[in-house]
C-alpha cells in the first residue's frame, strides 16, 4: 500500500486542482456536514475495522467518533458565520498622519494542506480529523498521510469523505490519502503543500518540521511532538484531599492506557504524612488498574525500555513497577523520586522527557524552593496542573502565584482538575511552548481554522474587481470592521 513518490506528486497534483471547488463558502459548509452525518450512518463498520486495529475497544472509539462528527459540524458553523475571515475596511481618509488610502483586508485560504495522522486518535487525529476538517473548512484541499497504525480505517474514513464530496460537486480529489514513511517525506517537499499539521513524536515531529522549513519555499508545520504535563500538588491540597488527590491522577494517568497527549507525566507532590498518604492512594488505585494493549509492539517496546531505564537511576523508587504484563499487554504503574535529583543537570533529566504508555513520575519536594526549582527546568507542554486547598483556590496563599509561575509552561493551565480530556469547545487551546508544538496555534477549536489561512489587503481596488466579501455593501452578510466600527 506504500504510495511512489509519483504516487504522491499525483494525489497532490490533483488536490491543488480542486481547490476552486472549495471557494463557495456554503457549498464546503454543506459538505463538512454531509461528511458528518455519513460517518455516523457507517458507525458500527468503522468501529469493528478501528478496534480490529487498533484494540482501543469500541466504547471509546464509538466516542471518539462522535467527538469526530461533531468537530467538523462545528467548524460548518464556523464557515457559515464567516467571522474567521477578519473582514476589515478602511475607507481613505487624507487627514490621518500618513493618509490613510483605501484598504481592505481578509483571509484567504493558503492552498493544499498535508495532514499527518496521529496512532492514538484513529477518528479525531487523523483522516477525518481536527487538521483536516479545519483545512477543509479553511477552503483547502487536504492530503492525509495515513497513520501505519490504522491503514484500513484511513481507507474507509478517505471514501466516506469522498462520497460526501462528490454529493456537493466537489472532486474526490480534494482529499488525497498516502500511505508509507518515504510518502510522508515527498509530501512535506512536494512544491504545491502550502503547510502541514502533525501529531506523533518529537522525533519524528521535529524531522518533518526541519524539512518544511528546509525547503527552498518554506512552509508553516503546525506539529504537537510531545509533553509532560507537570502537576503540581500544594502541601495544603495534599492535607486537605491526598487520598481524592491519588485517585484522580491514577484514573488520568491511565486512561486510555496512558497514551492520551495529555497524560500527567510528572507530579509534584510534597514529603511528609500528606504525600505519603497521596501516594498510598495513588498505589492502591494504580495496582486494581489492568493491564492493557498498546497501539503497537514498538510503543510496547520503547514503554517497556523506558520504564526500565527511568527505575534504574539512582533515587528512583517505583511502588507500582511498570512495565510488559502479558505476551502483548503492559501493566501501569509509577515511579518516585525526590526532587533534589532534578533540580540540576544530569542523568534524571530523563525523567523530563515524555514516556509514551501508563506511567507518571512522583517527584517528592521538601520546600516551595524545591518545587520552583524543578518547574524551571520543564521543557514547553500542552497543560500544566495544580491542584489548590480551598483556601488557596479562593485566592489566599501561594495560589495566584503558582498560576502565575505554570502559565509559562503550558497552553492550557488546570486549576483542580486533570488534563486528559480536550473539550472540543471555541475557547479551547491545545498547544503550548515547544516541544509541546512548533507554532502558536491551537489543533483543537474553532481558532484552528487560522492555521491554514494568509491575510491579504487590497489597496484602491475599483468596487468591481473586489471580491464580494470585501464590497462595502457587504452582499455575503459578514461580520466586518468598516472604517473602525464592528459590525455583526
């Protein structure tokens, strides 16, 4: 099934062909929703041929498949209401200082977009995912490169898709599909790919995102690599819920069998009875979790590697071991240590990095100096937690202190909650500082529409030739700026 590298010069040939079809906002709205209602009419074969791939069971990937038909109905709206255009209108005026001429400015679509999918979201992260529904919603073509992981699943979601388009007059084309590591390469270099979006690792992540900006036209990659997830537990949290405490961060750190972006990695947590009484909880509750697939024996294997590696360094307790449990299983569990051992460089940095699978880091700190001083040593991340007493989620204490210290590290900053689960919301951001991702924007949400759009001013263009959603008589009904005034 590995695509040629003509193969893929074909499919990306053909995309960039088809863009104009995509011009009419109303007609690509109508098409993101009739994709929508075909996914779920062909519900229950995706989910058996996902399971069957993938062993993510089909109670979560029937989920996972509605949080997918809802994202691109949202982002239908979202092309409806046309505020993702930024109109914005200046009529001349010559008594400004400079003068001002005549300007009009909006958004235009950036042209095909190589959409790289993701092993543990077979619905939302790849073919029929956020990037490519956002892409498409945008006015640009998509070319998916098919997760190895779930390659039949891709073909079926590709067709459904193409089915929908065709029932709009849209090329099937417009969605193009590859399969194979070398495709994946000749996509990121094809001339016509005006930008990428990507989820997987750092390593492959930071690959693909040197060679898009390599090429002699760089273009924007919008890459999530990899994060950590830092939580933080006050001394006063800890006695006042440790034992609520440990049991929410064994239900998080083990969902999904640990392979959500979003899993906490490492938790602060203090010394002392109320630590000890968290970690009690967090061992009961992590030794009753079973054991559980992985997407794939390389993920078993680096998991099963890199526990073995982190419990072998000096300090390093691990109440709960993990590591491999049956011929194709793991078992979760995690690892202690005391702060002191990363609050400089050496050999624990390791801990720092992300351990893909069903294990966290218990990082025990005697003092606040302790804790700040290994919080300054955390690379980018998707979110940071802290969990508060009551009394310092009122606002008493270190609490908006702390707030202050994890905005730094993270996209989105948690106050009493945990990480895994991204609501598909118009506030939501999922991103952060790299090596979380590579650029500002968010993968989840309605603003991640404008990953795949340019802005662009006409200045003194006659009424005639200007587009009809830059006219002053505003024949679309979009909501604008004209002449400084917002109009809805």
């Amino acid at each position: 099934m590995e695509a040629t590298a003509q193969e893929v010069d074909t499919t990306v040939r053909a995309a960039h062909a088809a863009r104009g079809a995509l011009a009419d906002r109303a007609v690509r709205a109508a098409f993101l929703r009739t994709a929508a209602d075909h996914l779920e009419a062909a519900r229950d074969g995706l989910v058996e041929t996902a399971d069957a791939e993938t062993a993510l069971g089909p109670v979560r990937l029937t989920g996972e498949l509605a949080r997918t038909c809802y994202q691109l109905r949202a982002f239908a709206d979202i092309v409806d209401e046309g505020a993702f255009l930024d109109v914005v209108i200046n009529h001349p005026d010559d008594t400004a200082t400079p003068p001002v001429p005549d300007l009009r400015r909006y958004k235009v679509p950036l042209g095909v977009v190589a959409v790289y999918s993701a092993s543990n979201f077979p619905f939302a992260f790849s073919v029929a995912g956020g990037d490519t529904a956002s892409a498409l919603a945008a006015g640009c073509p998509v070319v998916v490169k098919a997760h190895p992981d779930h390659p039949g699943l891709s073909e079926l979601v590709a067709n459904v898709l193409r089915r929908a388009a065709r029932e709009h007059g849209i090329p099937d084309a417009v969605l193009g599909l590859v399969h194979g590591f070398e495709a994946g390469v000749e996509l990121i270099g094809h001339p016509l790919v005006a930008a990428a979006g990507f989820t997987g690792s750092v390593r492959g992540g930071r690959a693909l995102f040197d060679a898009a900006a390599a090429r002699p036209v760089p273009i924007p990659f919008h890459g999530e690599l990899g994060s950590l997830n830092p939580v933080l537990v006050t001394e006063a949290a800890a006695e006042e819920r440790a034992e609520q405490i440990g049991g929410g961060l064994a239900g998080s750190m083990t969902l999904g069998v640990g392979q959500f972006c979003v899993k906490p990695g490492l938790v602060l947590a203090p010394s002392g009875a109320a630590g000890d009484r968290l970690v009690k909880s967090l061992t009961e509750a992590v030794s009753n979790t079973e054991a559980g697939v992985l997407l794939d024996h390389r993920m078993r294997d680096n998991f099963v590697a890199g526990v073995a590696e982190r419990a072998a360094l000096d300090g390093v307790e691990s109440p709960v071991t993990p590591g491999a449990g049956g011929e194709h299983t793991v078992s979760a569990g995690f690892l202690t240590v005391p702060a002191e051992k990363l609050a400089r460089e050496g050999a624990h940095d390791l801990l720092l990095e992300e351990c893909f699978g069903p294990v966290t880091v218990v990082v025990r700190y005697e003092d606040e100096s302790e804790a700040t001083a290994v919080l300054s040593r955390l690379p980018g991340n998707l979110t940071a937690t802290v969990q508060l007493s009551a009394e310092e989620a009122a606002g008493a204490g270190r609490g908006p202190e702390l707030l202050a210290e994890l905005t730094p590290l993270a996209g989105r900053v948690l106050v009493n909650g945990w990480p895994t689960g991204v609501a598909v919301a118009p506030a939501q951001h999922h991103g952060g500082p790299y090596p979380a991702t590579t650029s500002t924007s968010t993968s989840v949400g309605g603003t991640a529409i404008e990953r795949w759009l340019r802005p662009v001013v006409y200045q003194g263009a006659p009424e005639a030739l200007l587009p009809p959603e830059l006219r002053d008589d505003n024949p679309l009904g979009l909501p604008r700026r004209f002449n400084g005034r917002l109009e809805r």
